[in-house]
C-alpha cells in the first residue's frame, strides 16, 4: 500500500461509529437515553483510568504491538520472500486465537477466491489454507488438493500444548518424514509460539525449525498483530506494514479521553448499557462478504473476553453477551425477520463500506417490466448499500437498537484500524463491566477434561472427577 503514513490519507480512511440507531431519540423507548450514559458516569472514568493504568503497568501488551515489532516485521518479511516461490501452498494448523485471526484478514484483504486465482494473479504466493479443527474428514481431505511436498506448515500455538493443533502437527511432521526425510522436512514446517514456555519452543530448537516468537503478554484473542497473524498475511502479500500503521491509528484516537470521540469506548459503553438492559446478543452484519469472517474473529474476542463467571473482586458475574453473525444482504432473508419482530433481547452491529473494491451494474434491461427494470443501470454497490440502510430502516421502525460501523475502503489500514478499535473496545467493556477480559478459565476447563479423559500425566484429579461424573441416563436418550 502506498501513501498510508501521511495525515490526509489517515483521515481519509478513518473509519466511522454511527450509533444515532441505538439513542432512544430514535429508535424509542428500547433504545439508550442520555440519562443512562450519565447514569454510569463514574463507571466510565474509572474505566479510562484502568486502561492507561493496566496499559502503564505492562497489563495490555497487544497495546503496543503496532510500535515494538519493526524488526519482527522485518524478518518476517525477508523470510516470506525467500520461501515464496518454494511453495505451492501455505497451511495454518491452528485454532481459536491462533487460526480466526490469519483467516479474516486473509478473506477481508485477498481476493474472495484467492485460491483459484493462477498463481500470477495471486502475485506469485502459495495458496492458502487454515486446518483449525481436529476432523478427519478434512485434514485428510486437506491432502488430497494440496502435495505435502509442495508445503509449507505453519503451527501455531501459544501453548504449545493444545490438542488439537499439536496432533495435527504429529501426524503431519511423520507424513513429511516418511515422504522427504528428517531434513527436508524441517524446511516445511515454521513454527509461531510462546518464546520460553511450552513444548513447542523445544521441539522446534531439536528440530530445527524456523520459529517467531508470541510475546509472553499477549493472550491468543489478542495475538492476531503478532507473528501469529503477521506472518500467514505476508505469505499471500498482505502489506503487514500498512495493517500496523492502521492499528497505530487506531490506538492514537482511542486514547482520546473524551469518549464521545472515541469509537472505541462508546462501542463498549453502548453495549455494557445494552447488557444492563437485558440485550445479551450482539450481532454483527457485515455488508461486505470479505468482512464475514471477521464476525467470526470478533465472536472470540467477544465471548471470551467478557463471558465470566466471576468479577474482578470475586463475587458472582456471570458476565458476558452472545456474539451472534449475520451476513448482509445474504441474511436479510433469513436472520433479520428475528430481528425485526423477536424479542428485544439483541444490538445489532452493521459492517459498512464506502468504497467497494470493484464495481458491476446491472444492465438496463427488462425495462417493459416494472418490478425489474427499476434495477437497471443500478449498481451492486448501490444496491448492497441501499438495503442495509433499508435494514436499518426496517429495525429502527420495529424498535430494535442498532448502530455501524463504516470503513471507507476495506484494505491493510481500515482492517488495522478496525480490528484494534474491538480489542480496545474488549478491554473497556470488561472494565465496565468489572470483569477480567484477558483471562479464559471457561476455555483452559475443556482444554483440561480432553487431557485428563486421554490419560495426560499430570491430569488425574480432573479424570477422577470425570469419571464420577453423573452417568447418563436410557429414558433421557431416544
Ligand atoms: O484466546 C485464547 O487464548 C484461545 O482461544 C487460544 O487462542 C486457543 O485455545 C489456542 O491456544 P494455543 O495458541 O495455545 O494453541
């Protein structure tokens, strides 16, 4: 990308909070008043102040990702470009904070069929996969498009330990070994994780393996600016630089204290209030479908960060509100009959875009036919648009909260601004509502009872608990 360290372009390509649709003002009585936002006023700044503290005091290290990498970047860089033209294919085995991130920014910045494209049209990069599951159908079927021979794995693990990542890892490392040889294989395999800690920093020191480091401070949800996400963006020609540059943008206006002119704490004030009301689904509708799986990435950071059992001082939470995701217009024939006329118990969030990458009109035909000519000489981009503001429209009316968020294009700086603009808003929201959003004892639980159940030494406490489980009961199975 050219031209993204000058100011005007920066504010060209601000990315915009409308959130008229959520103010009682408009959309009526189950909206948010004013009176409500002044109500947790004290709770608003004592959030500001523990995000400066928490960031001070070295609580929030993915703060500080856009500044300290340049020579990560570097490397990462320099490596991709010398293995480029060695690979037919790029394979992310990974999951959760390891794996939604690579895959968004992947769909949002690429071609939406990137992998069908010549290699000439892809700019000379492999394709690319991601395997985040642990079914047989597809890694096994993974096999039968790509040649191992002809691919470069990157396992990604902060742990190191996770299950699921780490069996793929075993079955691939033994497949290359069978095919290539120990030797050669270790040119197929780059490994992304923790700097000291886990078991895959050693394997990869025995190995030999080439590795990037996942800093000690920064949690997988938050991992995306690091190498876990750095790295397979420049392996299909991302600009990683410019996505930085987006997310320092980014990280400048959110440090604005006025929170009226800082998206990202109005993002999660309206959605904590919103959660006092009882709306405890957020949806998000991106009307745009590289932004889809971005819904997908925010999902995480969203449920994992603030759905907590406990609060910061121990008593009861229970926290949390359900990410939901739509794709707009494709949804409108689905989902939004719900959201117009169900229950008030969701916010809707729509992903908007000034500027479409390409453009189609619909030709003028059909003219003698009223209910399709009105089309013609209309483009897609025009009708994408207009029906999400019908959508709006459509829940305004109906009473139903709603608010956007708009990028003016969707390249490397508008996705750095925007996904930094959700992790600070994550962060805010889980100091409004008192609870620890970097944490993930929900998830680490579920890691642990697939350990114990397969006999993991270290692990039999929770195999005995397990195993005293209630069992399940015939008359309850049909
Ligand atoms: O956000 C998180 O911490 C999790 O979703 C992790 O990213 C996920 O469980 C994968 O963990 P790891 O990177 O250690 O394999």
């Amino acid at each position: 990308m050219e031209g993204y360290q000058s100011a005007e372009f920066k504010k060209s390509m601000k990315i915009r909070l409308n959130y008229n649709n959520m103010m009682t003002r408009f959309v009526g009585e189950k909206g948010i008043s004013e009176e409500e936002i002044t109500a947790i006023k004290d709770q608003i700044e004592a959030a500001k102040k523990a995000m400066v503290k928490k960031r001070a005091e070295g609580g929030m290290d993915w703060r500080d990702l856009p500044y300290n990498q340049n020579e990560v970047v570097r490397d990462i860089i320099d490596y991709a470009n010398s293995v480029k033209d060695q690979f037919d294919a790029f394979v992310v085995l990974g999951i959760g904070g390891s794996a939604l991130g690579p895959i968004a920014v992947q769909q949002a910045i690429n071609h939406p069929l990137y992998n069908e494209l010549p290699r000439e049209k892809r700019g000379g990069w492999p394709k690319f996969y991601v395997a985040d599951n642990v079914d047989p159908e597809r890694l096994s079927c993974l096999f039968d498009v790509i040649d191992p021979a002809k691919t470069l794995f990157n396992v990604i693990s902060k742990s190191g330990g996770t299950s699921e990542t780490m069996s793929q890892f075993m079955i691939i490392k033994e497949m290359l070994e069978e095919k290539l040889g120990k030797e050669e294989t270790a040119k197929h395999i780059v490994c992304t994780t923790d700097g000291v800690k886990g078991n895959l920093r050693p394997i990869c020191a025995k190995e030999g393996y080439k590795s990037f480091v996942i800093p000690a401070g920064v949690g997988g949800r938050f991992s995306e600016m690091t190498p876990v996400g750095l790295l397979p963006a420049a392996m299909t020609g991302i600009d990683i630089k410019a996505f930085l540059a987006g997310a320092a943008y980014m990280d400048e206006l959110s440090q604005n204290d006025n929170e009226r002119e800082n998206i990202a704490y109005m993002y999660a004030i309206l959605s904590y209030i919103a959660m006092k009301q009882g709306k405890n689904i957020h949806v998000m509708m991106p009307y745009a479908d590289s932004l889809k799986y971005i819904s997908d990435w925010f999902a995480q950071l969203w449920a994992e960060s603030l759905g907590k059992k406990f609060h910061l001082d121990g008593t009861v939470a229970h926290a949390g509100q359900t990410p939901v995701k739509a794709v707009g217009v494709t949804d409108q024939h689905s989902q939004v009959q719900l959201y117009a006329e169900g229950p008030y118990d969701k916010m809707v969030v729509f992903l908007g875009v000034d500027k479409y990458r390409r453009s189609i009109t619909i030709p003028k035909i059909y003219s003698e036919i009223p209910s399709l000519g009105f089309l013609g000489g209309v483009t897609q981009n025009a009708l994408i648009q207009t029906e999400q503001v019908a959508t709006e429209y459509n829940l305004l009316k109906s009473g139903k909260p709603n608010m956007e968020i708009t990028l003016p294009e969707v390249n490397e700086f508008t996705l750095g601004e925007l996904l930094y603009m959700f992790e600070v808003a994550t962060g805010f929201a889980g100091e409004l509502l008192q609870v620890n959003a970097f944490d993930q004892p929900g998830v680490e639980a579920g890691k642990n009872a697939t350990y114990a159940m397969f006999g993991r030494p270290g692990y039999e406490a929770v195999k005995e608990e397990l195993d005293n489980r209630p069992q399940p009961e015939k008359a309850y199975i049909i």
